[in-house]
C-alpha cells in the first residue's frame, strides 16, 4: 500500500491518507499521541527512514528530498509508520473509542453471512507482524472472518490492525456483543433434511478414491 507524492498531502499527510479509498478502516491517530516518544517505542527499528517518516506523517518535513527514489522510500515507510502507530492507538482508551463509533455507523462493513443478518464486523490482523497477512473482517456474531469485498481493503496490512483490537474493543463495549445465532443452514431435498448417512457415504467414497489414486500412483515393483 503506497501513497502517491502530491502537493497537497505534503501539508496534510494524514488528512490525504484518510481520503484514499479504502482507507476508511482507519480511524486518524491524534496527534499528541504521535508526538508522544513514549508510543514510538521500538517503531525506529522497524521502519527505516524513521525520522523523515515521522516528520513527513506530522507535517513538519521542512527540506525538499530532490531523489526521487529516495522520496518514494519515505512515503512507503510514513505508510508503514503509520500503520504501526495506528495499531497502538486504536487498542487505547481514546482509540477504542473513535473505533467503536465507526463499527455503530458500519463503516468497516457487514458480516456476508446471511443468517447473521447484515451484522457490522470489525477489522482484525492474523498476525502483528507487518507484510504477512492483509486486514480481514471479524464477525462478532458468527465469530469467524472473511475477506472484505472491497479489493481495496485487501490490500491493506492486517498488521496496522493488529490480532487484539475487535476482541478488546468487544471487552470494553460489551454492549455491542450481539446475540450469537444457533440458527445454521440445513440442506434438503424437496423439503426433506437430507439423512447423515448419505453423508457418510460421501465421506466412504471419498477416502475410497483417494487410496485407489494412490495405488495407481504407486510404482510397479
């Protein structure tokens, strides 16, 4: 995920950020709490370019970077940098906060299980690490995730979510924990549920076909 150079977003970095399409996960990090050394903890290690990022994401990078490339690297790490902070800040009082209002209005999106009833999801990472896993929606009712439908959203690192923040999120506001449905799926026939041993038929002739494509895989002797 890469934010293009322009001169606007120069002066307004996070505000041009917000904008993208498909940024709406987001939420924007105050900026007293990005200014705050104390929650860039370890972020210097992981981010190359740091202090360019950071100056170019709080809009006080004052000289102009003339490398092109060099540019380009900067806006890729202001991105990771981001990111990272933005994992931090959404599992904060203040963060959670601003997040919960998001997931009242549905703006991360609806469950696309149909007998979850269009239930809002939330935003969760598989993994704290970044470039390992896009973002995925967690469901709150049916617990499980899926991808967005929004190929956007799938280009986003799960990392800048991170795997805590819609399990905390439901721990603080317990009151957005929906009624979890029993109600599954039933396949029929004509009207008819369809017998568990034709199921287990199915099963037989699976592993029947699988052990016959191995005998036929098997080297003669």
């Amino acid at each position: 995920m890469e934010v293009s150079s322009g001169s606007d977003y120069t002066r307004y970095w996070v505000d041009y950020f917000l904008s993208i399409q498909g940024h709406e996960l987001f939420c924007e990090v105050e900026e007293s709490y990005i200014l705050d050394r104390f929650n860039l903890t370890g972020l210097n290690t992981e981010v190359e370019h740091f202090h360019y990022a950071l100056q170019l994401i709080t809009d006080s990078l004052e000289e102009e970077i003339e490398d092109a490339n060099l540019r380009h690297e900067i806006e890729k790490s202001a991105v990771k940098l981001y990111g990272l902070i933005h994992a931090r800040y959404i599992i904060t009082n203040r963060g959670l906060a601003r997040m919960v209002e998001k997931f009242r209005r549905g703006d991360f999106g609806k469950c696309p299980r149909v007998l979850c009833q269009r239930q809002h999801v939330l935003p969760v990472g598989l993994t704290d690490v970044p470039f390992q896993k896009s973002v995925r929606l967690y469901c709150p009712r049916c617990e499980d995730i899926y991808f967005s439908s929004n190929k956007k959203h799938n280009c986003i690192d799960g990392a800048f979510f991170g795997t805590t923040f819609p399990h905390l999120l439901l721990q603080v506001y317990p009151q957005f924990i929906p009624i979890r449905t029993q109600e599954r799926y039933v396949p029929k026939i004509f009207g008819f549920k369809i017998h568990e041993i034709a199921e287990q038929h199915r099963k037989q002739d699976k592993v029947y076909e699988e052990s016959m494509k191995r005998i036929e895989a098997a080297p003669e002797e």
